[in-house]
C-alpha cells in the first residue's frame, strides 16, 4: 500500500514545512509549488504565467486580448487558472499512481478523493495571530497588509 498524504492548509499555518518535514521523515517526495513547476515543463508554458494565476480565482475578464498564451488555439478559450488545474490533477494523479508523496495544497484532496488507493488527508489550521506572525517572519511585510492577506 502506498503511503499518499494530502496536506490542506491555512495561510500562514504553516503546513508546508509541516508537508516537508513529513516528507523528509518518511523519506518519499514532497509536491506542492514543484507542481507548477512541471505543468509549465510540460506544456511549455512559463512558470511565471502559471504562478501568476496559481491558486486564485480566474480574471473577472476570463479571456484577456492582450494576454499572448490565451491567443494560442490550444488555450484560447480556457481560462488559465483552468490549464493549471488539469495539468496540476494529471500530475497528482500520476504520482499518486506511481510513487508515495506528501502533496501540499493544489487541491490535492479533492482530486484523490476517488483514488483507489486510500490516502490520508490532513488540515493545518493556526490562530490567526499566529498566521499573521509567521507571514510577517516569512515576507518581511507589514503587519497592516499582511493582515488583510492572511484575512482572505
């Protein structure tokens, strides 16, 4: 049986270092901002486009004319939040199929929740004075506009 943990989070909770610690304890692969980084390998899209709509909402303006990817046929009517999204589940999909990981975020419970394979699902939550320290530790930001963030 394949160990496949998910790992949802709060902003600023810090489940990622949660997700990489798992990880490297149980020495299997550990997924999370690495998921862009192969959807833009594979679809030969800059890391930067995909980063940019990574986990947020798609443009009121779905389809932006003066955004050059979405002019290409392949993408032109998808918003590209949506591209990320289907590479990312392919991706998830795949690894989950082949290898043990900690995948961190990207939805990663929801696509596996049909998996044959069970997976162990967890949620990190802090306080939010907790959140806010730990950006503001993490950017350098100001505690004002890191407020509004972690408040998101």
């Amino acid at each position: 049986m394949k160990t496949i943990i998910t790992i949802g989070r709060q902003f600023g909770s810090g489940g990622k270092e949660v997700g990489i610690r798992v990880a490297k304890e149980l020495g299997i692969p550990f997924y999370d901002k690495e998921l862009i980084e192969m959807a833009s390998r594979e679809k030969n899209i800059p890391f930067d486009e995909f980063a940019r709509v990574d986990e947020r909402k798609a443009s009121q303006w779905l389809y932006p004319v003066d955004y050059e990817l979405q002019m290409n046929p392949e993408y032109h009517f998808v918003p590209m939040n949506d591209v990320l999204y289907d590479l990312q589940k392919k991706i998830i999909l795949e690894a989950a199929e082949k290898e043990n990981c900690v995948i961190v975020g990207r939805c990663g419970n929801y696509i596996l929740q049909d998996n044959k394979d069970k997976h162990l699902s967890l949620f990190i939550y802090a306080p939010f004075e907790d959140r806010v320290k730990t950006v503001i530790a993490r950017t350098g930001r100001e505690e004002k506009s890191v407020r509004k963030l972690v408040k998101r």
